[in-house]
C-alpha cells in the first residue's frame, strides 16, 4: 500500500517536466543558502557529484558526437562551417565586451568603494603560441585523458575524416566495413551517451539545489550588497547581449525564428550552466538541447559546441570590459578609448584562451588589468562574489554558443526548423526524451 503510494508519487514527480523541478531546486536551493547559510556547505558534495556525472561524459560525448557528424563532411564543407563557426564566435565576443564597457560607463560600478588589500592568486596565462600549438595533441590517447577539448576535436575530425574519405575511395570490401562499423559505434555510441544525460539531469534536480544553497551560504547577502552595483551591470549587459545579439539578430532576423522557441529549446542548458558555472561540463546538455530540441545536424553542432565551449565566451569577455572600468573607478582614473579598445581585443584574444571551467575569468582579468596598469588586487577584491556572477557569465556563454550553432545550421541547411522546439508553439517538448 505505501509501496504504491511512493510508485504514484514518484510518477507523479517525473510527469513534471524536468526543467521545472531544476528551476525549482535553483530557486529553493538559494533560498535555502541565504537562510539557512553556512550549515548548507556541509552538502556541497552531493553537488560536486552531479558536476562530476557531467563532467564524465563530456569527452566521450565529443568524440561520439562529432565522429557520427564527420561522416557527412568534406574537408572544404569542414572549412566554411568552420570558418563561419569562428568567425561569428569572434564578432560576438567583441559585441559584448563593447557592450560591457558601454553599460559600465553609464553606470560606472566601484564609484564610493575602497579597495582593501586582498590576496590573489595569479595564474599564468597561456601565450597565443602555446594555445596554438596546444590544438595538436602530441598524443591523442592524453589529451582524451586529460580532457583538452580542443585537442580531442582536431585528432577527432583528422580521423573521422580520413575515414570519409576512406569510404568513398576505398575498394576494399572490409575496410568500407571497417569505416562502416566506426561509424555505427559512434552513433550507438552518442545515442547512449544522450540517454545517460537525461539520468544525470534527474540527479540534478538534487545537484543544482545544493550548488545553488552552497554558492549562496559562502558569498551571502554581504558580498550582494557591497558589490550590487557590479552585479548590477553585469546582468544589464548580458540582458542587453542576449537580446539583442542573440534573440534580435542571430535568431530573429538572421535565422528568422522565433526567440522564444530558441530559449524554450536550450533552457536545460541554461540552468545547468547558471548552476554550476562550467560550459565544458554543460556541454553534454547544451549537445543534447542542440540535438533534441533545436534539432541541429551532428555534423555542425558536435563540431561548434566543444569549439564554443573552450573558445566562445561572451560573458566572461564582458566581464572582463566592466571590471576594468570598475578597477579604474577604484583608484580614480578613467579609461582613455585607446584602453578601451586595448580591453577588447585583450578579453577577446584571452578568453578564447581560456578553458570553460569555474572562474577562468576571474584569472583572464589578471591579464587584462595588467596590461592597462591597473591594481591586481581588485581580483582577489571581488573574489567573494565572484561565484556568483561566474554563473551569468556562463549561461551568457553556453547561449552564444548555442545562437551561433543554430545560425550556422540554418546557413548550411543543416537544422529541421518543422521539428522540435521551433514546431511546438508551446515551450518546447515536454518531459525528458525517452521518458515514458
Ligand atoms: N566559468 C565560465 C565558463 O565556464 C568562464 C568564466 O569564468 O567566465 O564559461
């Protein structure tokens, strides 16, 4: 009798769409860490698990994804969806570092605080060269285990498509076999990968409430108010990026779709990377949203999402526009616009530098103010809050990721505007796929 009461309750809780239970845990679990506060931390474990689950499958997923998409690519298709992919990843970024500047200008965040000497923890940013070289993997088998995305795409797409090519010229009856059975594996091999998503997504109901109580119970409501004014700008300039770049340009007048279809389609993915501030280890979702919902070919978004996940990230070059300007009202001076621009093409050239992971940007900035003479101290300054704005600038992130895929998809006649998310009128597919 319990038995079946539980059986109908826990139906019940899975006939909930599963992004309304993880927006629910996102907006309980904050409550729970402002409230509750520092007892909360003792579950950042349970967690870390569910960051952990994602991060598992992120390089097999890559590998899978982008083998069973290589099939249909020819080295020259490669080069445009390439070139297109890069291209608008680089003009976006610069867009929302301008964008940055602009809003931090009007608002002009830092004005009436004074700095306090904290400490920071300088990294080494890599040189332009060894990030170029770093593409190539000496050894492909390491740079799997060590999960460097962007290695792991090069060797992916040289094999895959080697064996293309393979395919077409080879007369051979057991090589075509061959190349045949590569293929099928790594179709299987994706198809499963994509069912184990949606298991982790379950678990993350649980996760994302302990990241957000976690998050809140360290940063609290006093790092909130001593730097609201920079939260403050933050928001409103990746407000103004998102709809304006992404939903006004990208998708409504380039793409000619519609906006909310678009943010119906990838809203899994935002709130997994609000929630645990990484776009690598969103990237499993945002794949999974690319596939399921804005129903992109394999061929395009296996190759730009791991591509934007390590190279493409707005927000975190906003951020590092706002700061400046921040910094620069700390100690009372004011940008020059040769500065200014000198903020673009730092944060653009370094974020794409920099892997998706937790507070890159916080490290990107010591580059950043650095080379504009500005105190390294207002990084360890902001620390406190920094977990928190981490999060905005990684669902600014993973959706520029997202746009720019969906944009290129519909350049290569590569995405089924009939299907999935852009067919419903309503928010999208309901449920989990393969939910029953
Ligand atoms: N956490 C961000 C990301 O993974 C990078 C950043 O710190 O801005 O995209």
């Amino acid at each position: 009798m319990a038995n079946s009461r539980m059986l109908k309750g826990w139906r019940r809780y899975r006939s909930v769409p599963i992004i309304y239970r993880i927006g629910a845990a996102f907006v309980l679990g904050s409550l729970a860490g402002l409230t509750i506060g520092e007892p909360m931390l003792a579950l950042q474990p349970l967690g870390d698990l569910f960051v952990r689950l994602l991060s598992m499958i992120v390089v097999p997923i890559v590998i899978f994804t982008l083998l069973m998409g290589v099939r249909h690519l020819t080295p020259s298709s490669l080069g445009r969806v390439g070139g297109q992919v890069v291209g608008l990843y680089v003009v976006t970024s610069a867009i929302a570092v301008g964008i940055g500047l602009a809003v931090a200008n009007a608002i002009n965040p830092g004005q009436g605080l004074t700095l306090v000497e904290a400490e920071i923890d300088t990294q080494q940013t890599p040189s332009f060269t060894e990030v170029f070289l770093g593409i190539v993997p000496e050894n492909p088998i390491n740079a799997m285990a060590s999960g460097d995305i962007l290695a792991v795409l090069f060797f992916v797409l040289v094999f895959g498509l080697a064996l293309a090519m393979l395919q077409e010229e080879s007369e051979n009856a057991r090589v075509q076999n061959g190349v045949e059975t590569f293929f099928d594996v790594a179709e299987a091999g994706s198809e499963a990968l994509f069912k184990i998503v949606w298991g982790i997504m379950e678990y993350g109901v649980l996760g994302v409430f302990v990241l957000m109580a976690a998050v809140f119970a360290e940063a609290g409501i006093s790092a909130l108010s001593t730097f609201a004014l920079l939260a403050a700008t933050l928001i409103l300039g990746v407000a103004l990026h998102i709809s304006i770049v992404y939903l006004g340009a990208i998708i409504a007048l380039l793409t000619q779709q519609s906006p909310i279809s678009f943010l119906a389609g990838i809203k899994e993915a935002m709130v997994t990377a609000l929630s645990i501030a990484s776009s690598s280890a969103t990237l499993p979702i945002s794949m999974s949203n690319a596939e399921d919902n804005l129903r992109v070919d394999e061929g395009i978004y296996g190759f730009s999402l791991p591509l934007g996940a390590t190279i493409n990230m707005d927000g975190t070059g906003m951020y590092q526009g706002i700061v400046a300007v921040f910094a620069a009202n700390l100690v009372g001076v004011s940008l020059t616009l040769t500065e200014q621009i000198t903020v673009v093409t730092i944060a653009v050239l370094a974020s794409i530098g920099t892997a998706g992971v937790p507070s890159a940007g916080l490290i990107l900035l010591t580059l950043v103010l650095t080379q504009l003479g500005l105190p390294l101290e207002v990084v360890g300054f902001i620390a406190g809050i920094d977990p928190l704005l981490d999060r905005l600038r990684t669902m600014t992130n993973v959706t520029g990721d997202l746009a720019v895929t969906t944009l290129v998809a519909h350049w290569n006649g590569a995405v089924d505007f009939d299907d999935g998310v852009w067919a419903s009128s309503e928010s999208g597919p309901a449920g989990v796929p393969g939910d029953d």
